[in-house]
C-alpha cells in the first residue's frame, strides 16, 4: 500500500487491495473513497467488493469514480461532501492517486490559495500546474 498524505486528513493512493481495508481502520482512517471506475478494474477490485472489504473493517466507503478525462463538477462535489462528512482521515484512490488528487484541488479552491493545492500534490509527483487556471476560476466563484 502506498499512502500519499496530501493533508493531515486525506491522503490518496494508488489501487487498494481489500486485504488493505483492515490496516487503514486500525489506523485510524474512517472513509475510503473509491474514485476508479469498475471497468478499469477485475471483478476482485472492483467497487463492490471494495465495499464489502471495507465495511467489514468498520470504514465508510464512497463509490465516486473519474473517467479519466471526463471529471466532472458533480466528481468534485461528491468528494468534498464525502470528505465533509467523513468523522475522521480520508484515503481516497485511483490507478495512480492523481485522479483522486485532482478531484481533491479542484473542491479546495477558494478553501486554500492554488499555490498550496498545487505545491501539495506535486509532493507526490502528481503534475498539478495545469490545473491552475481552473483553481483560480473556481476560487473566483466562491468569493
């Protein structure tokens, strides 16, 4: 399992085992995000089964998947309410952890300056600079 803290609070990763559900309980995370879509996955990591796993371990689990290249407002939306809702740390995931960074900054504009949501998945080797313009624009909507 590699885990990515991108904020005390929520980290992302890439593809999660079930096996990983019971470790990230007893360390305390409360929610996990699944932001990869089924058919990118076999049937044994697909959400469903994700879900099962992570239950059983006492987490919350959110099904809340990005096509690549089709994210949409109602991605961000979802996610920024399940980290809203969470009752302690998040671990969101995809192939990679980006999809799930991204959907992240895109619902921390106007919450945090672009130049920290930026520089905070960069860390992690996730190219966010792209994203900039659309931060700003957000942020602009939100004041």
């Amino acid at each position: 399992m590699d885990l990515r803290p991108i904020t005390d609070t929520y980290t992302v990763a890439p593809q999660l085992d079930p096996a990983d559900m019971a470790t990230l309980a007893a360390a305390g995370v409360t929610t996990v995000i699944c932001n990869r879509p089924d058919a990118e996955n076999p049937p044994p990591l697909q959400a469903a089964a994700m879900q099962q796993a992570a239950e059983a371990a006492g987490l919350s689990f959110v099904f809340n998947p990005v096509v690549g290249g089709q994210l949409t407002m109602d991605n961000v939306d979802e996610q920024r309410d399940a980290i809203d809702a969470a009752e302690g740390p998040v671990v969101a995931y995809c192939a990679s952890g980006n999809r799930s960074t991204i959907v992240w900054a895109l619902g921390m504009a106007g919450v945090l300056p672009a130049d920290d949501i930026i520089a905070r998945g960069e860390k992690w080797g996730y190219q966010m600079e792209w994203l900039r313009p659309q931060l700003e624009a957000l942020a602009a909507r939100a004041d």
